[in-house]
C-alpha cells in the first residue's frame, strides 16, 4: 500500500505519503493565499524525497473540508485528476477528522472539539468523544452561538486559536497535516471501513444574490 | 500530418468546463459541460456556482473528450489551460487539474491567454492562421480589437470597450425586456422579425474625436432602456422585435465598423470575430458585407468554436508546441487579469538576474 495525502481545505497545504505502516514523506506549508502554486510542487518534493515517482501509487486520500472555497477544491481536483490518470481509488476523509487525530497522536484523549477558520468570523468545528470517533456532522458557526455546548471542553486546531474568548482552553496541532491525515485513512482502510466519496464539504450555500428588477434610468 | 503535436486544452474561466483534444490544426474532441442554465435565474454568472460545477465537471469532461478523440492520453504532447484572465475561483480548478494531469502523465504544461486562444481556434476551422491577423473578441467578458502579428507570442491590443461587454449589454437589454438570460441568442432571434431601422440608438464612441478602436455600450444600454420605459409610462406596447433588432444593429455597426477601420489603418487583409457574440448572426451578415466591400477577407469560425471551449485552448496550446515556446513550470499561477499581451505564462527561469526581476514585483507583499 501506498497512499497519497493531500489537504488544502484550510491555510495549509500539506502531502504526505504512507506505506500502510508509517509515513513515509511528508511537507507542509502555511500559506491561504496559494494553494494552488505549492500544491503540486509539494507533490513532486514528497516524492522526490521518498524515492518513488506518482505511478507507484496505490490509492490517493484527500481531506474534503469543510473548508474556504477556493482553496479546498484545489486538493479535490488534484486528487481526482491523480485517480482518473493512474485508475487508483480516491478517498475522501473530513478534514477535521485528520486534525482530531493528529490531536490523538500529540496525546490528547478526548473528549474534545476542532475548530478551523471559516472566515466571516465563523469556524467550522465538530465534537469528538476520542480521536477517531466524531460525534454528529460538523458544523459552521460563530464561535458565541456554541461556547455553551463547548464549555469546559479542549478545543484544537486554529479556529480554536482566533477565538480565545470562546474557546479559552486551546489545543494542539493548530493545522491539519496530510500525514496524520493519511495514517488514518490507512488505519481505516485496514480496518474494512468505507471512506467518504471525495466531494467537498462546503457547509454553505453559495453566495449568490438575484439580481433586482433592472435600474430605472429615466429621471424623475 | 502524424508529427503535429497532440494536444488537450482545458478552459474554466468562465461558466463552460470545456475539454478539447486537437493534433495540430485538426480538432478531434470539444467536450463541453456547461452550468449556464444554474446561473439563469440569477440573470448573470454566479462566480462561486461555476467554480463548484467547474470541480464537478472536470475529470468527466477531460475522460469524455479522451474517449471523443479515441487517444490515450498517454500519446499527448502536451497539456494546455487557460491560466487567465477570467473568474479567479474558476480558472483555478482548470490550472489545477492541468497542473495534475501534465504532471501525472510527465508531459509538458502551457498556461495560455483566454483571449488568444479565442483567436487560435479559428485554425482549427479555417487552417493556419494568416500573419498578422486582425481579431475582434466579442463575448459576455470581453470586446477587444486585437492585431496578432504571432499568435504564441505577439498578441497586440489597439482597442477595447471602456464600460460594458458587447455580451453583457444583450444580457441587459434582455433583461429589460423580460427575456431571460443569456440575452444573445432570444435577441438576435427576435430581431430577426424587427425592423433594424425603426428607432435610431446611438453608435457610442463613434465621433470623429472619439478613440477609433475603443467601444462604449453602456450609454446605448441606458438609451435603450430609456426608451422602453417611456413607452410603458406611455401605456403603450412595447414593439419588442423592433427594439431587439434597432438595439442589435447599434451594437453591430460599431463592432464592424471599427473592425474594418483597424484592418484598413494597419493594412491587414484578414479580420478574425471569435467570442460568445461572434454567434450573432447579424454580426456575422454585416462583417460579411463590409469586409467583402474593403476586400477583407472574414474568418468566422462556427458558433460551437466561437464561445468558450477547450478546443480553442488546445488549438493555442498545440500552436505553443509547434512554435517551441516554453512550457509553464509546476508553479503556475490562475491569473484573473492576466494581460492580453501575456499570450502564455512560462516558468521562471532560474536564472540569478530574472529572480531579481520578479523580486521586484513584490514577491513577500
Ligand atoms: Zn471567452
């Protein structure tokens, strides 16, 4: 087995590879403005440094959000050109799902939140009663309208971070990283669980707005 | 010819994932999904609507136009995609999954120009293009006089609108008019059976001081609306056929007339139409006639051609090959307003001096 990792639903951009034990390379860059420039050069390095090239791959993961627009579907369509090109399947997993378990890996038990930035001054957030297992769907919005049923909970990840009034006790990883991303799609697969069907989790509707009856022009 | 360089195009800048394949100047794929009846109802294209179709769209549209051209993909010279200019969102899904493929199959990557790529594909249905050629772009997006000395890497603007698209004053009449959109084709339709003489709207930037090459349609727009309203007040029947056909003569005079005017300034025996609103057919008659008159000869292609398509994409793309142009690098970036005179987007070459160059351009801002 050989997985291919990739998340671009937040400001990171970040790839891994994973051989069904352990990853095996890994980059990962904070920049929300430019996914789309460092993401396959990301790809080519994660490679170069494993030693391998695209080919050898056995099955591609992408994190589906929830996340900002723009920048998630770069992942999305990089993942499902790579399937289509090399007839590999594509798994989806959500996003905050690889951040809960990166959190697991740093040692936190649970239970616990994640919280991303969603912009707008909301952030998209689940609750999770240990590191692999989400309680309900996750969510956008803003973090007063759910600091109750947060109380007293740690909340990981950086929408966590932007929000320290709500979210007073904030956690580690603050990004999400394709190599935890990938240990878990691994552990699942391994395991004989479905994953997600690699389609975005926007959580929003998109904005669109119908225009008003045409202007009038004459002068009154 | 068997050594003419395969090439697939992919074009998201705007509502149309297209997918083209062409080997040379023969085209062999146009896949086209489009999301243009999503948008209807908003009576304009809904950039996050076309981006989300866009990514839905994409591998289906690119295993299509590949099962279309009976290739493997594995034979391809190399890969081209429109990196600009556009809808930002938009363009990044198609430079995204061209950045993907080329990489994945080890073929070269082009980033190329929307608006050249208008103009290349006339190859496809007209053979080589002739050098120069004098291009008028006409579409929802753009309206521009363009003279194309090299199309891969000389592409120069002469004129452009200073408000509206051509497209977009359609689109609005129409919209005044309660004709739904898009508005080109019901208009041209109904003006079909309208009198293009029975109420005289003005030809916008057409004085003798006026800039010869530039158009305005935004002070044609208002007039016309002005009209139709007057009527309404008046309690009278709007005569739409006569409005839609004396509105679309308006637009049309200028477009040829400037057209003509650049060929005959620039000496230039050829004039291209492409765009969205090349499919006009009254555009169409009238070019013919007075390109006929100056002894120009018109380069139309069919109307399939004419709108937004991969075909054109792969056409420029295949033309970058062919000319030895250099391939973009893994870098690329979508460039929402990217300039005409940009024809492709080479990678950086790292080379000491150019990084400074760049650097210049606020790389860390
Ligand atoms: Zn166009």
């Amino acid at each position: 087995m050989l997985l291919l990792a990739v998340d671009t639903a937040t400001p990171a951009v970040t790839v891994a590879l994973h051989d069904g034990n352990s990853v095996v390379a890994e980059s990962g860059q904070v920049d929300a403005r430019r996914h789309g420039e460092l993401l396959l050069p990301a790809v080519d390095r994660v490679l170069a440094e494993a030693g391998v090239k695209l080919d050898a791959v056995t099955g591609v993961v992408v994190g589906v959000g929830p996340g900002p627009y723009t920048g998630l579907r770069v992942g999305l369509v990089t993942a499902a050109t790579f399937g289509s090109v090399l007839s590999v399947p594509v798994h989806g997993l959500c996003t905050l799902d690889g951040l809960a378990y990166a959190a697991g890996q740093g040692g936190l038990e649970g239970p616990f939140a994640v919280a991303t930035d969603a912009r707008r001054k909301e952030v998209y957030w689940a609750r999770y009663e240990d590191p692999r297992t989400r309680v309900g769907e996750p969510a956008v919005d803003r973090p007063a309208d759910i600091v109750e049923q947060l109380a007293g909970l740690p909340v990981v990840g950086a929408g966590a971070a932007l929000y320290p009034d709500a979210f007073p006790d904030a956690r580690g990883p603050e990004h999400v990283s394709a190599g935890a991303l990938a240990a878990l799609a691994a552990e699942r697969l391994a395991a004989g669980a479905e994953l997600l069907p690699p389609q975005p989790l926007y959580l929003r509707r998109p904005d669109a707005q119908v225009p008003k009856n045409y202007k009038v022009v004459t002068p009154k | 010819m068997a050594d003419e360089p395969l090439v697939l195009g992919i074009e998201t800048s705007c509502d149309e994932t297209g997918v083209g394949i062409v080997r040379g100047t023969t085209l062999l794929a146009d896949a086209v999904a489009s999301s243009v009846d999503t948008h209807a109802r908003f009576g304009g294209v809904v950039p996050e609507i076309a981006s989300r179709a866009h990514l839905e769209s994409m591998v289906p549209t690119i295993e299509r136009a590949l099962k279309e051209a009976g290739i493997s993909a594995r034979d391809l010279d190399g890969i081209a995609v429109t990196a600009g200019p556009g809808l930002a969102g938009a363009l990044l899904v198609g430079v995204s999954a061209a950045k993907a493929y080329a990489y994945a199959l080890n073929k070269p990557l082009y980033g190329v120009n929307h608006l050249a790529s208008h103009i290349c594909v006339d190859q496809l249905e007209h053979g080589p293009l002739p050098e120069p050629t004098m291009a008028l772009l006409v579409s929802g997006g753009h309206s521009s006089l363009l003279l194309a000395p090299d199309i891969t890497n000389d592409v120069r603007p002469l004129g452009a609108t200073i408000d509206d698209a051509a497209g977009e004053a359609f689109d609005k009449i129409a919209r005044v008019l309660n004709l739904g959109f898009p508005g080109g084709p019901v208009i041209d339709r109904l003006a079909k059976e309208g009198d293009p003489k029975a109420i005289a709207f003005p030809r916008g930037l057409s004085g003798s001081r006026d800039p010869a090459y530039d158009f305005s349609f935004s002070g044609l727009k208002t007039s016309v609306a002005r009209w139709i309203e007057a009527k309404r007040a008046a309690g009278e029947e709007v005569p739409v056929r006569d409005v839609a056909a004396s509105f679309q003569e308006a637009v049309v005079d200028v477009l040829t007339r400037k057209a003509v005017r650049a060929c005959k300034d620039e000496g230039v025996d050829h004039l291209m139409i492409g765009g969205g609103v090349a499919a006009n057919s009254r555009l169409r008659a009238l070019a013919e006639e007075r390109c006929e008159r100056a002894g120009i000869r018109l380069r139309v292609p069919r109307p399939g051609l004419c709108t937004d398509n991969g075909a054109m994409v792969a056409a420029l793309g295949a033309e970058m090959v062919a000319r030895n142009r250099s391939a973009s690098d893994l870098e690329l970036s979508a460039d929402s307003s990217l300039p005409v005179t940009d024809t492709h987007v080479p990678g950086s070459v790292h080379d000491h001096d150019h990084v400074h160059e760049i650097s210049k351009d606020n790389l860390y801002s």
